[in-house]
C-alpha cells in the first residue's frame, strides 16, 4: 500500500499554493494562448481538445494493465527529461490538497511549471483544502501526500508519439505528464491512480455523479449517475427531482459495501457546449463569474463568450490566427482560409465534421469550464451524504440505429452488472473527433488494473446491497442525429425528457413491463398509471420499437437487436465476464 511521498522533490524555488487571484496573474504571464474574457475570467486555448488515452503509459515490464505499459527503463529517462526541463524553468507551483473529505480522504500534490498556472488554478478548486480534513496541529506539520502529479505542459517530446507522454508509476503513486496542456490530464492523473488505491482498498470507483434527493414520502437517497464524458452525467446531476435535490460530486465517488459513498472533488469540470443560463443556470452563472478557469470556449472580439459556436468566420480566423497556429493548426491552411482560396463549405460535410487538417475552421465542442462546490446552490453538505439507494448509467445513443429506450429498470443485480460493464454510448466532442458507437467497461477509461475486476468487484459490493434500484437512460437519439432531428426523422431526448423520467423513476409510480428483446423493463406507454409520464416523454422514446414501426423502419430495429446481442456477447466474452452476467444481458 501507499507510501508517503515527498511533496517538494526537486531543488527549484516553489509557488506555494498560491491564491487564485495570484494563479490568475501567473497564468496570464506565463502561460501561452489564453484569452482574458471581459468579466476578466482566464480562457485557455489548448493544443490537446481532450485526453488522449493513447499517450498514457503504465511502467511496468509485465501486461497486467488495461493502460499501454512503456519499459520502465524508457519511461525513467523520459522522466529524467522532465526533471532537466523543471531544473532550467527554475520554478514550480505547488498546490497541495485531498481528494475526499472524512476519514477515506487522500492527500495529493500537484506540480506545475509556470506555463500551467491556468491548470493550477483549475486543480485547486477541484481540492479539498488541508484545513478541510487536518486539524490545526496536523497543519503545523510537513503535507504527507499520497499521490504526486508532476505537469510540465510545454516540454514537447519529439520521439514520442504526439510528442507527449503520460506516465503512471503505481509503485511509487506518481504521474509525470509531459507535453499536454489540456486540464483533463491533471484532473484525471491523481483519480487514475485513486481508482488502483481504492481497488485495493475493497472499494471500486465509479465514474459517476451523485446527488441526494429527499423523495416526496420523505427518506433522503443518494443516486450515482455513471456515463462517459459528454453524456450529460453533469446536466443529470444537477437536475431536480423529489422534494429536494442536492448535488453531491458530479464526475467521480468511490462505492464501498453496503451503500457507503465517499467522494472525490470540491467542484465539477463541465462541459459548456450549448450552454444558456436557461436549460444549465448553475453551471452558465459559474462559467461567466469573473472567477472562472475556462478552456477552449469561443471569445468573441469583446471579450463575450459564444457557447454555441460552429463554423469560424474569416474574420474570426484572422483574429485568432496566432493562436490557432500555435495549437497545432497548419499556418498554410489558416492563411488559405483567411484568403479565400479555400471556404467552409469545401471542407466542413453535411454533419459539421472538417477534413482532415482543417479542425481550425470548426470550433471544438469540448469547451469546459471548472465551478466549486461553493457556488452551487443547494448542494449536500458532503459531511452528510446518505447511502446510495439508486445507481444509473447513461448512454447518449445516436446515429440511425439509435434505439435505446429512454429509461430502463434493470431486471437484476446481474443484468445491472452487464450493462454497467458495457458502457455503451456513442463518441461525442469530449471523446474528441471521433464518433460513432464505443463500450467503456463501467465507462471508466481511468481504471489501470484489467477492466474485468470491476465486474468482480461490482457484483462483490452488489450483495451487500440487494435494495438498491438500478437503470439505464438514454440522453441522445432515437433513430438518427442532430440532422435528422431538424429533417423530422429522429427524436432528441431533451433535459426536460430525463428529469421527467428519473422523477417518475424515484416516485416509484412507473408501471413497468418486460421488453421482450433484451429481458429489461421498459415504461409500459399504454398502462394508464403511466399517463402523467407519457405526457411529458413521447411513447417513441420511452418504446422505441414504435418509432421505427411508425416510420417503416422495423427491419432496421431488428437488425439492431440482432447486432446488439452479437456485440455485446463478444465484448463481454473479452473480458471474461461471469456467464450469468453475460446471459442477463444477452439471454
């Protein structure tokens, strides 16, 4: 098990955990391609749109992680470089803090380059402070951290792929990241290495949000929301159901037996895409304060953000042109562009998506924006967090296949466990480029260990607590995308879709039945008791059979179900699953 590890590791000066208005300072200084809003808020434009999985590195000689491994050898010369690059910057910021609260807090310490005061200031929100967790003699004393992350954004390293490198030593709880400048490799660096503590630990961490909601019959519950980035597992935490909904964490806790909880984070990392004060107010007023750390959100010329922004007009292209080059765009398309020889229309298809080299000219979908605890109003007192009552997971499906119910009850523990394991969505902004159907074992990238424990573990945890509800919600499409929503060709299951549906949910007063394709029970759209619901959420996304039987697309359905059990069977098989998980799930 962990040792303690030295905070203060290199002989450099260090920034000891400075204010935010000072990481404010550092980081207009220092670090490279930030805008300044016109409340005065940092927005950094980054080189990295998201975590790139494929740069992250166990060392280790011996496959026994779900993470690439790199040669411990090469992995320590690489660090070497980095230890060099930390003894010429002459300087590191220090921010020292838990991850928890109560007696399961853990403490961490970051270390950062000036270039990433932006990523200081963002991981400090998200810490708990020491005077959160220590009492004042223990505050006297030297920090003891458990876990060390070493951020050193601009060292670019040329033989590595992306000329970057992530690396994990779980022997010694440290992470090194060279070369990425996205907050996300922060965050996620010390929660990685949590998940492997915990693990050993008896627990299992969930990528998950959780809130507690005081029912209309008067008990008080907590809810885990589990769902891969860009799913909505923020959105659906801070929702509003029961009497009282008060969020708790909204991207990672750790499930312990019999119901107990513990938590991560002082703050949430959201997503900002689309965002208005209408549909998300929490998170707008957090984004726009003059206190926010914002990444990659569209600044308008007078210092406004556009959260909705799409296709970049020349004239925004030749005010941001610095910049775009310096995040990897090529300078010879930018100035194509800026000239006219080349238009967005030439390279942007039906869907939005740019060709290949021309990212620049469609702004990224994945702006995010860091809000503390502090600023959410109605949020739980973390000392006091009920045990879980109810756990989901959400899967954004989209594309014309897109079939998922938009709830669904788990039949049992075992068909709870597969799905959870399964980790369906479709790839979305936050998962970069990319789109298309992806399954995420527990839609937990960040657990190194092979991803079959947390099927072992899960079920271990799950007898411990056999009255705990859980289900499944879809918060994407019902037969198509965003473009056939507008043609009339598909359904959008909206925020107010999913607070309807988990209110009906924790009332307890849906009326169920069996669907007879996957053995998990859907809303029954015809029983009268369930007519307030059905007013709310159309029959085609509660029962999407209906839909496709409505537009003369039945083969289509068919043909999903077929395919899903296929898929399914083979992506369980691959991680060894239990065959009684693997037959709840596809009979």
């Amino acid at each position: 098990m962990a040792t303690y590890q030295d905070p203060r590791p290199y002989d450099v000066e260090y920034i000891e955990n400075p204010s935010q208005p000072e990481l404010r300072e550092l980081a207009l200084a220092h670090t490279p391609c930030v805008l300044r809003s016109s409340v005065g808020s940092v927005n950094k434009v980054t080189r990295n749109k998201s975590r790139v999985a494929k740069y992250t590195y166990v060392l280790d000689t011996e496959d026994r992680w779900s993470h690439q491994i790199i040669d411990p050898e090469k992995g320590r010369a690489l660090i070497e470089r980095q230890r060099q690059y930390i003894a010429d910057a002459g300087k590191l910021i220090a921010i020292d803090g838990y991850i928890g609260l109560g007696p399961r807090a853990l403490g961490a310490t970051w270390l950062y380059t000036p270039e990433g005061a932006n990523i200081a200031g963002m991981q400090q929100i998200l810490a708990f402070p020491r005077e959160a967790v220590e009492g004042e003699a223990a505050r006297k004393q030297p920090f003891k951290p458990t876990f060390r992350l070493v951020y050193t954004p601009d060292l670019r390293l040329e033989d590595m792929p992306g000329r970057q490198a992530i690396l994990v030593d779980m022997e010694d709880w440290t992470t090194y990241v060279i070369g990425a400048d996205y907050f996300g490799e922060s965050k996620k660096g010390v929660l990685r290495m949590l998940n492997h503590y915990i693990y050993q630990q008896g627990g299992l961490v969930l990528h998950a949000g959780a809130k507690a909601v005081t029912r209309k019959r008067g008990d008080r519950v907590t809810m885990t929301v589990m769902g891969l980035s860009g799913t909505g597992k923020t959105t659906t935490t801070f929702s509003k159901q029961g009497d009282l909904t008060e969020p708790i964490q909204d991207d990672m806790v750790a499930l312990w037996p019999n119901g107990e909880m513990s938590i991560t984070e002082n703050g949430c990392f959201a997503k900002i895409d689309g965002l208005s004060e209408e549909t998300e107010p929490v998170i707008y007023r957090g984004t726009v304060s003059s206190e926010a750390w914002v990444e990659n959100a569209f600044v308008e010329a007078d210092g406004t953000f556009d959260f909705s922004k799409g296709v970049l007009s020349v004239d925004d292209v030749k005010r941001l042109r610095d910049i775009l080059i310096a995040t990897g765009s090529k300078a010879a398309n930018v100035d194509q562009y800026i000239a006219g020889e080349v238009r967005a229309a030439d390279i942007v298809d039906a869907r939005g998506v740019p060709a290949d080299g021309w990212d620049f000219v469609v702004w990224t979908q994945n702006g995010r924006s860091i809000v503390p605890m502090s600023e959410i109003p109605g949020a739980a007192d973390l000392h006091d967090i009920p045990p879980v009552q109810t756990m989901g997971i959400l899967n954004r499906d989209e594309g014309p296949d897109a079939a998922t119910p938009g709830i669904v009850r788990f039949a049992s523990p075992q068909q709870a466990a597969g799905y959870f394991m399964l980790g369906e969505t479709s790839k979305t902004s936050a998962a970069g480029k990319e789109r298309g159907r992806t399954r995420s074992p527990f839609t937990q990238p960040f657990f190194p260990a092979k991803h079959g424990l947390q099927a072992q573990r899960f079920a271990e945890i799950a007898a411990t607590m056999p009255h705990v509800g859980m289900w499944l919600m879809n918060t994407g499409y019902v037969g198509g995308d965003a473009n056939d929503v507008k043609a009339g060709k598909a359904l959008k299951v909206k925020i107010r879709h999913s607070s309807a549906m988990l209110e009906a949910l924790l009332s307890e007063s849906v009326q169920w039945k069996v669907d007879t394709d996957f053995g998990y029970e859907i809303v029954d759209v015809d029983a009268p008791a369930n007519a307030d619901l059905v007013a709310k959420v159309p029959a085609e996304l509660l029962e999407p059979r209906r839909f496709f039987d409505k537009e003369g697309r039945t083969d289509e359905y068919r043909a999903w179900v077929d395919a899903m059990h296929a898929q399914r069977r083979k992506f369980l098989e691959s991680f060894s699953v239990d065959a009684d998980i693997i037959a709840a799930v596809c009979g």
